[in-house]
C-alpha cells in the first residue's frame, strides 16, 4: 500500500534523524522542559510547587549537561530548604547530597566545603549524623577535578613510572586490591577499555593495595593485565593511600592529557565513552 506523500512528508518533518542518538533526543527533551519550567517558576514565584519545580528544573538542566544552571537552581534550592526552620529533613538532605556532589564533580572545593559546613551546623546536635558528616569531608581531602596527582614508582616488572611524564596521554589511576570484589568486577571493563585505547594514548596506573606480593603478580598474570602495578606491601598504608587520602577501593581517577583530573570513579561504558570523548572513537 502507499503511503500518501502528504502523510510522509508530515512523518518526516516529525522522525528523529537516523543520526541522531537516544542522548541527543533525551538532551533536547530535557532543554524544552527545563525551558519551560523557567518560564513558569519566574511567573509564579508564590507557587505551592515552587520548590518541587526548582527540583525538576535542576534534573533538566543536569540531563542537558547545562552543569552551570544545574548548579545555580540546585544552590537556589538548597538555600531556600536550609533557611526553612521547618523543612523537611529528607528533602533537604537530598538536595545537598545532589548539591555537594555536583560540586564535587566538577571540583568546586571551596563551595563545597561551605555547603557541608551549613549542613554540619545544621546537624551539630545529631550525634549518630557524624558518621554521615565524615564521609563527606573525607571526599574534600581527595584530590578533585581539575587538580593534579603526583604519581612515581616502579612497577611489579622493574618500569620507572611517573604520572608527570605522561602528558598528552590519557591515564586512569585505579586503587585496587585483588582481594576486593567490586575492584575484580570491573577488570573486564577495563581490559576492553585498555584494549580499544590504549595504541591512541591510554594508560592504567594500578595501586594495589595488596599485602602480599604473590597474590598480586599471580592475578596480573592470570588476568593479562598489562598496565603498570604499583606495591609496597603496606595495604591501606601504602604511599598514594595516604598521600590522597583513600579509603575505600575500588577508587579512580582520570587524568586528562593536560595533566590534570577529568573525571573521578568512572567504570564500564561510562569510562568508555568518556574516552571515546578525550581520544576519539575505537
């Protein structure tokens, strides 16, 4: 049967192009609603769904990669919840979670840190929110985007390493241990990462974490691992622990080719197409 060429035509003006990829269709959707959102919160600024509005405003933004209106609605939110004596404890620690780690993702230390401050006072009298609060400060003595890592040892098979002699390279510092279960879990992703860049200028700095040499050299062996591995037999005391302030692994950090970190804890296809972003498709 054909189709009538009016109806085509109306069909193709409508159809996504064949190029056009599902986060491209989602990043528009996103900019229309966001878009919109503005235009109601700024007519209705006495809205008994403001707040919520601001919340849905600040997901847009952040599914459109807009990082500084995501960061502006989400101070604004945070700032009208914690002068709230009244606000709802739940919504306003969400909103400085969300807060916190964009800011941490994009390596605003400084506001941050005065953020996580507001919310320690907040909370000064809550015992059991210690913990909580730790956690949190623990990230800030971590090295964050946009800040540089200083990187030399020798590897398990006699290489001199140096992180500051690999500009122009992309590198990905990943603290491990091969007796941590998340950190083996994820060795097939980064073996088909370091497969599909590594002759375009990838690199993997392993710090192990491991207290016994044989179990360490046994698994690289077994698993092909074929980037540098960094010992000292010290575990949770090892050099680059301490340095950074590790406390949990798997942990890692991209380095860009400038030297400085891109991205923190990537892993599977988001460390792939992060790469596919830094050097180009495979």
């Amino acid at each position: 049967m054909k189709v009538p060429s009016l109806l085509l035509a109306s069909f193709l003006a409508v159809a996504p192009s064949f190029a056009e990829t599902v986060q491209e269709i989602v990043r528009q959707t996103e900019q229309i609603k966001a878009e919109r959102l503005e235009a109601y919160l700024a007519g209705q600024p006495e809205a008994d769904d403001y707040l919520e509005g601001l919340q849905v405003l600040a997901n847009a933004w952040a599914l459109t990669g807009e990082t500084e209106k995501e960061l502006a609605v989400r101070s604004d939110l945070f700032a009208r919840l914690t002068a709230m004596e009244e606000a709802s404890i739940p919504a306003l620690i969400g909103t400085f979670e969300e807060l916190y780690n964009a800011l941490v993702a994009v390596g605003d230390r400084s506001q941050a840190e005065e953020v996580l401050g507001l919310m320690e006072d907040r909370f000064a009298a809550e015992e059991n929110a210690r913990p909580y609060f730790e956690e949190k400060r623990a990230v800030l003595a971590q090295p964050l985007v946009g800040e540089t890592m200083e990187i030399a040892f020798t590897s398990l098979e006699g290489e001199q390493i140096d992180l500051a002699a690999m500009k122009g390279q992309v590198v990905l510092v990943d603290f491990w241990a091969t007796w941590c279960g998340p950190c083996i879990a994820e060795l097939p992703a980064l073996k088909a990462a370091y497969a599909a860049y590594q002759d375009k200028g990838f690199e993997i700095l392993g710090i192990s974490f491991d207290l016994e040499k044989e179990k360490l050299t046994g698994l690289v062996n077994s698993e092909d691992l074929a980037w540098p591995q960094f010992f000292d037999g010290k575990g949770w005391e090892n050099e680059f622990a301490e340095r950074y302030a590790i406390d949990a692994i798997p942990a890692t950090f991209l380095i860009g080719p400038d030297g400085t970190i891109v991205a923190r804890e990537l892993s599977g296809e988001v460390l792939e197409e992060k790469l596919a972003e830094l050097l180009g498709e495979s």
